[in-house]
C-alpha cells in the first residue's frame, strides 16, 4: 500500500459534558497539526440556530430541516484562544457555550433525523494530515475505525466546577449547584438516549481526568497515539 493509500488517522475524544474534552482536544490538534472537529458545537449551534428562529423543539420535522439548513463555521483565531464558530454568519461562540443552550443540544441530538444530517458535516472534517475528533460518539459511530480512541470522565462535582469556572470568567451569572444538577441529568438524558448513547468505545481507553492537570492528561493520550 502506498503512503497516500493509507486512511487519514483520527483520534477521537469522547466523554460527558465538562470532562475537558474540548480542551484536551484543541491542545493535542494544535501540537500535531491535525484539524479539529467540535462535534458538540454542530449540535449546538443547531439548538441555538432553532432557538433563535423560535422553532418547536418538540418538532422532529422542524429540527431536522434546520439541522440540514443552518450554516455553521468554525475559524480558527490562530493566537492559541478558542476556535470561533459562527452560525448563519454570526459568532455565536460564547452563547454557544451556556447550560441553556447545552440542554438544548441535548435534546435535540436525541432525534435520529438530527443526527443523520449531521454525519455528513463531520465526516468532512477528516482531511490530511489527520483529524481529532471530540463529542459524544465520535469513537462508537462517526469514526468507528479511528486509529485511537479515547474517553474522558470526570466526576460530576470536578466537572461542575470546571464549568462554574468557565462561565464565570466570561461574565455568565451561574450557580455551582445549578451546573451540578444540569450536569446530572445531562448525563443521564445522554447515557440513556436510544441513538447514539454515551458511552465508551469497546476498544477506547478510559481517562480519568479528575484532579489530573491539563498537561498530564495531554502528554497520556499522546503517548498513546505515539504507541499506536
């Protein structure tokens, strides 16, 4: 098999809300060169795009056509900050960010119809010299032969922390026991969903990341793609 014949590697990086997947997966993307994918924020942006244009939640039908019609963006500021996602033209990073509009994401990915317009988009985003891929099933569904899977958990109470402190540095009027109780259901809605559970790949490994510094949980899972 020639160099060119051999698949684009994807690393995926699964795991529950605040398990500083997105983190993780920018600083690994950034020391590799490989593009990034932020799955969750395709489901987002699509909650945010229906909210704002006062839709149905409910409505299969209705999320699925906006699903299929929103145009979401991602720019990267290449100065190390977040990557900026625009939804219909407008940067709608920060909102984007908010428990609101996670619950609402939620929800809809849910709806299979929802998800099978989204498989598309993601698959895009797989393009040389490799791709890291974070979300939800990005290593059970969408990139089932990824070189290297990873799920990352946290406890609910490490996770709700790091959120607070999240939303708190951008100015967001939160409460912690509100983030933990959000956090909580969040994570049963998403374990217990018949599409598309959370839940590990067979073959990913399991990091806990709970009171692990960013650093230490970055040099782990390169260790494992360099070993892979």
């Amino acid at each position: 098999m020639s160099r060119s014949d051999k698949p684009i590697p994807v690393l995926t990086i699964d795991g529950p809300s605040g398990s500083g997947k997105g983190t993780i997966a920018r600083i690994i993307a950034e020391r590799l060169g490989w593009h990034l994918l932020d799955s969750g924020a395709l489901y987002r942006a699509v909650g945010y795009a229906a909210s704002m244009a006062g839709l149905d939640l409910s409505d299969a039908d209705a999320m699925t056509r906006c699903a299929e019609t929103t145009k979401i963006t991602f720019r990267d500021p290449k100065d190390g900050r977040e990557t900026r996602v625009y939804v219909n033209s407008h940067d709608a990073t920060d909102e984007l960010r908010t428990e609101t509009v996670g619950a609402v994401a939620s929800a809809i990915a849910a709806i299979p119809d929802v998800r099978t317009a989204l498989v598309d988009k993601q698959l895009s985003f797989r393009r040389q010299p490799g791709l890291v891929a974070d979300g939800r099933d990005m290593g059970t569904v969408i990139f089932p032969d990824a070189g290297v899977k990873v799920f990352l958990t946290a406890s609910a109470e490490e996770r709700a922390k790091r959120r607070y402190k999240q939303l708190k540095d951008k100015g967001l009027a939160v409460t912690l026991a509100s983030l933990l109780r959000e956090i909580e259901a969040r994570d049963a809605r998403d374990a217990a969903r018949p599409v598309a559970p959370l839940k590990p790949a067979v073959d990913a490994v399991l990091i806990d990341s709970t009171g692990m510094p960013v650093d230490a949980v970055v040099d782990k899972v390169l260790s494992l793609i360099q070993t892979a």
